[in-house]
C-alpha cells in the first residue's frame, strides 16, 4: 500500500475509535473500555501527525 492509503485508513480508525469510544462512554455501563478506546484514537492521531510532519 501507498503512504497516502495508510493515513486515510489512519485516521477513518481514528474517527471510529473516537466515535465508538464516546459512544460506549455515555450509553455503556463500561465506561473504562470506551476511555481506552479513545485513547488508542489520540495515540493513532499522534502517529498520524509524526507520520506528516514536514
């Protein structure tokens, strides 16, 4: 695959992992695996922008 193909995969898991995790936050009993899963996005998002970084 091509760079270009693997940010935009990137970060559409960062947009699902940021909706689900919020989503799980405020309508699931399990409130520690929605936190999580927000933080796996902010940790994708980081990599994505060291990946960009001029």
């Amino acid at each position: 695959m091509t760079e270009p193909a693997l940010l935009s995969i990137s970060m559409l898991a960062v947009l699902a992992l940021a909706l689900g995790g919020g989503w799980t936050i405020a309508k699931r009993p399990e409130k520690l695996r929605g936190v999580l899963m927000v933080v796996a996005a902010l940790v994708l998002l980081g990599n994505v922008l060291i990946w960009t970084w001029p």
